[in-house]
C-alpha cells in the first residue's frame, strides 16, 4: 500500500495511524502543493480535487480521510475498529464519524491552515472557528461522558478523527476549559500506533 501525504503537515497521519494499529504495511509518497504536486494530472488521476490524503492499496484507490478510514475498517472488520451492517451501533457510529469528519474537523483545522499565511486572513479563520467550535465540543464532552471511547468501552475509527480534531484545539489553547476532552486526546495521542505514524508531525 501507498500513503500519499503533504510534504507538511496533513490528514495523512490519520491514515497512517490507522494502518499501525491494523499492523499493515505501507509505504508513504510526499506529495508538494501545486501544479507539480497535489494538481498535477498523476496526482489527479487518484484524488480529483488534489484532496490529500489518498491511498493506494493495490487493489484501489481511495480518497478523503473518512473514507479511507471506513474502507480500511470495514476491509479488516478482525481489528473490531468499527461496527459492522448488521450491528445495533452502526447507525450511532455512522452519525458521529461523518459529525466529525464533514463538519467538526473542518471547523478546527482553520487553526492550523498551512496555506493561509496572511496574518489578517489567518485571524479571520482563527475567529470564525473559536466562535462556531463551542457547540462541538460540548457535544463531544457530553457524548464521552462516563466513556473511554465515543462509541462506549471499544477504540474505533471514531476516536481517531475525534482525537486529531481536538489536537487541533489543544494546539490554540481551546481545551483549557473542557479538561475531559483534553484528558481523552492527550490519552489517545499516546496510543503506541499513533506515536509511531507521527500523526502529529510537523514538516
């Protein structure tokens, strides 16, 4: 299999997160921003839109974070990382892995844009997102009340969107206030399979 990830920081850690927790090998391709990069046309041939992350795994290519997640999950339902058809949480775990995906993490990661670089465009970013973040995060602390995970006692693909999401928070300050939350992402940020893919690297 082959990651495709941003020479900096991207989505792609989640990935790789998840295929060490599988024990999958792979290989990972860094991919630059622009024309000979992510909008090149070998690269649009795979991701449409030049989305990374993209995953190559030999059998097919599959892009957008959520659906790589949920793919790989449900290719390898032995590691139990989500719930299957015919299980009772599977509309739950449904709901709160496209919450996080299409509208949570969108929200949080105008923290740490890599490409908006003007102070003055970046502030505007920084000010919509503290502003519309507060509704998420009190879903989130009360959805986890009493819980280990999102889903109850079982670490799943949820708990990964979840945890990068709320990385990005903790990096502007914005957990200080929501201690379970904080407690939950740092805990699960040292998962050995999350240390080892550098899910949260830097360049």
């Amino acid at each position: 299999m082959k990651l495709y990830r941003f020479v900096n920081y991207d989505r792609s850690g989640r990935i790789a997160w998840l295929l060490m927790e599988m024990g999958l090998p792979y290989n990972t391709e860094s991919i630059a921003y622009g024309p000979e990069g992510n909008f090149s046309a070998d690269y649009l041939a795979k991701s449409p839109v030049g989305k990374i992350p993209a995953l190559d795994t030999d059998d097919e290519v599959l892009f957008e974070t959520g659906a790589i997640l949920l793919r790989l999950a449900e290719l390898h339902p032995e590691h139990d990382l989500f719930p299957g058809p015919d299980s009772p949480q599977r509309a739950h775990a449904l709901n709160w892995l496209f919450l996080l995906t299409a509208s949570f993490d969108p929200v949080c990661f105008e923290f740490v844009r890599p490409d908006v670089t003007d102070p003055e465009e970046k502030a505007v970013c920084i000010h919509r997102s503290e502003r519309d973040v507060v509704r998420y995060l009190s879903a989130l602390d009360k959805q986890l009340a009493g819980k280990a995970f999102i889903l109850g006692d079982q670490f799943s693909i949820v708990d990964i969107q979840a945890t990068c999401s709320l990385m990005y928070c903790q990096a502007h300050g914005l957990l200080e206030d929501w201690p379970a939350l904080k407690s939950y992402a740092m805990r699960l940020a040292q998962r050995p399979a999350a240390v080892k893919a550098e899910t949260f690297r830097v360049g």
